[in-house]
C-alpha cells in the first residue's frame, strides 16, 4: 500500500515530467529498455508512435486514480491478459520497472529523490503486482 506523502509524491513529480515533451519521455523510456534488454524489442511493433501515447495514457490515467486503484481494476485485469497475448513474462515487469524508473529520474533531475524513488517503486510494484495476479 501507499501512504498519502507516497501518492502526493508520484502525483506530484508526474504533473512534471508530463511537462515534458511526451515524446521524448516515451523515447527515453523504450530506449533505455531496449538499449538494456534489447531481446524485447521484437514484442514492440516497428512502428512505436502508438505505443509512445499509450504508455503515457495508461500512467496517467494510473497515476490520477492512485487513491482509488480498485476502479481501475477491470481495466488493469484486461490489460495484464492482453500482455499475456503480447508474450510478456514475470520477468519482464522488472525490466520495465527500472527502465521507468531511469526515465523518471532523469526526467527529474533536481526533482528527483529518495523519497520519490521509494514511492515510485511502490506504485510500479503495485501495478504489475496486479497485472501478474490477473
Ligand atoms: C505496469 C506495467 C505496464 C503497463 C502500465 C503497460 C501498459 C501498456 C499499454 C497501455 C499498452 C497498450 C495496449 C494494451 O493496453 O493492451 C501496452 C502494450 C504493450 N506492452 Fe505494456 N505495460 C506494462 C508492462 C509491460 C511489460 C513488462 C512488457 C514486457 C516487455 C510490456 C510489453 C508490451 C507490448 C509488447 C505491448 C504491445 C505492443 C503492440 O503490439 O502494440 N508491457 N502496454
């Protein structure tokens, strides 16, 4: 579970980061993944455009309903069983939760900390503890 500091922090430092250029948050993010774990990048089609708005939509849409995850559980569930079709693995949530994490910290800079590292790390294992229940 997350606590309110934890919440208000991962809310806080995404209002942030979605200052940012999406694009270039999204490029960073599947570069660093790919750059790490280059045998994923065949899962992801040719074309990333798609997948850029989609990763930036689903955190958002997750990051605004912290305080009440269970309304997005549905969803949360279809999705884990759409990665199952896209061949994702146990394995896998770990890859992308630290490439997330890199992404985050460099899109922080000065914003970024331990406190916000530590509440970040509990919401990414939230989620993909969901998504591995599903
Ligand atoms: C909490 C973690 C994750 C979130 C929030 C997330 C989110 C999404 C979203 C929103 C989509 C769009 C399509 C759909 O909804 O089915 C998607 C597609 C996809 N995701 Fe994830 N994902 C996560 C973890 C992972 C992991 C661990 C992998 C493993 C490499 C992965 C690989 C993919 C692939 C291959 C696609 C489909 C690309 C395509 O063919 O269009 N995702 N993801």
């Amino acid at each position: 579970m997350m606590n309110q500091t934890q919440i208000n922090l991962v809310k806080k430092s995404w209002r942030i980061v979605r200052q940012l250029p999406p694009s270039l948050v999204a490029d960073t993010f599947y570069s660093k993944l790919f750059l790490d774990h280059s045998e994923l990048r065949k899962m992801f089609p040719k074309n990333m455009d798609e997948q850029y708005r989609k990763l930036m939509d689903m955190l958002s849409a997750v990051v605004a309903r912290l305080d009440n995850l269970d309304v997005l559980q549905q969803d949360i569930a279809d999705m884990a069983k759409r990665h199952v079709g896209y061949g994702v693995q146990a394995k896998h949530y770990a890859m992308v939760g630290s490439a997330l994490l890199w992404t985050l910290e460099k899109g922080l800079g000065s914003d970024w900390n331990e406190d916000t590292a530590k509440a970040w790390t509990t919401c990414y294992g939230i989620l993909a503890d969901s998504m591995m229940t599903a």
